[in-house]
C-alpha cells in the first residue's frame, strides 16, 4: 500500500482512495494494515494536500493512467454543512465518473448529516477518557474567545488539547503524534465509532473482487 503524491503518476493499484490531508492518511493506513493486512496492496492512499485541493485533484484523474484501477474512493470530511458538501461530491462525481470510466465511492466524515470531519470520530472513539474530558471542556471552555468556529475547527481543538496531555508536548494532529510515538496506539481502530471507515474500504475490497480481471 503505496502513497503516491504525483497528480500525473500512474495509479497502482485497483483501489485508489483518497483523502485530505496526511493526518487522514497516515491514520487510515494503519487501520488498512490492522484490518486487512495481507490485501493492503490493493489499496493506493493519496492525501490531496487540503480540502481546496480536493476538487482539482479529484478531476486529474481524468488525465492519469489508470493502470490496474477498479474504483475510486473519497473520504471527505463534512465541514459546517454536511448537506451542501453532499452535494457538492455529486456534481463531481457526475462529471468525473464517466472520465475515468471506475466507479468513484464517497464516505463522508461523521456522516452525511452532521456538520464535523475525522476528528468527530476521533472523540467518539474516546468517550469516557477523563483526559479527553478535560479537553472538550476546555474546547468548550474557549471556543467563544477564539470567534466563529466550524464544528470541526472545535473538534481539532480538543485532539490537539487530549494529546498534549497525555503525550506532554505540543501536537497539532494525530499524524504527527503517532508518528512520533509508533509504539504506542492512541486509537482503537476497533472502535465502532470507526466502523463506517471498515465497511467503506470492505466495500472497495469487495467491488474490486466482483470485478472480472482482464
């Protein structure tokens, strides 16, 4: 399981998946490898580099070799409108679809009626950690001092908050507090709060299997 960075390069594998940003994909390939182990080469992850990328990247699968791919899929986060995001992936999917002649899938992150993004799921997974309690209090606690904020801007608020306390240093994300503490899980990607990540990648996995080979 590769990530590739080009927008020109060749796609890889039958199941390209992309995500917005590298916290999003370094966490979703760890819960590849715990999950599905042996058919992670099945799977290219490609982080867009932020949410106003996505578009644009999305489209350039138009212009990429296709090489072995079988379908496409888009974990994208809701933001403050969860409607208007949905929205928003329909009309690229419609004009994006029949390009790349693959089936393009959406996952949206807490879901397709809940303003919020990855974080959301991330305290989800943590109910009932005091440490975490602490946090959303103080998220809760500074949010009106800090001016109009998205759902999702609160959540990162109290990640940020929960990992410094318990790590005792500074982290802005996941991905970067995982990355220095490899050896220690931070998150229970059995979790059911991460059980909409399962189902979606077990669904890519599966279009790909129902997929004659050429």
């Amino acid at each position: 399981m590769k990530s590739a960075k080009g927008v020109s390069e060749a796609i890889t594998a039958p199941v390209l998946l992309l995500v917005e940003g590298e916290d999003e994909e370094y966490i979703v390939r760890a819960m590849c490898l715990h999950w599905f182990q042996g058919r992670t080469q099945h799977i290219d992850i490609e982080s867009v580099g932020g949410r106003d990328n996505f578009p644009k990247r999305f489209k350039a699968l138009a212009v990429r070799s296709p090489g072995p791919l079988k379908v496409v899929g888009v974990i994208a986060d809701s933001e403050e409108d969860a409607q208007a995001t949905s929205q928003r992936w329909h009309v690229l999917f419609g004009e994006v679809e029949p390009k790349v002649n693959r089936p393009c899938r959406k996952l949206q992150l807490p879901n397709e009626a809940t303003q919020g993004a990855f974080e959301s799921l991330v305290l989800q997974a943590l109910d009932g950690d005091l440490v975490v309690a602490c946090a959303t209090a103080f998220r809760d606690c500074v949010t009106p001092q800090l001016g109009n904020k998205t759902q999702a801007q609160k959540d990162k608020i109290a990640v940020q908050a929960w990992l410094s306390a318990l790590l005792g240093n500074a982290y802005g994300n996941i991905f970067k507090a995982q990355k220095d503490y490899p050896h220690q899980q931070l998150l229970n990607y059995d979790h059911e709060a991460f059980l909409p990540i399962k189902r979606f990648l077990e669904q890519l996995l599966a279009e790909v299997d129902a997929v004659p080979a050429e």
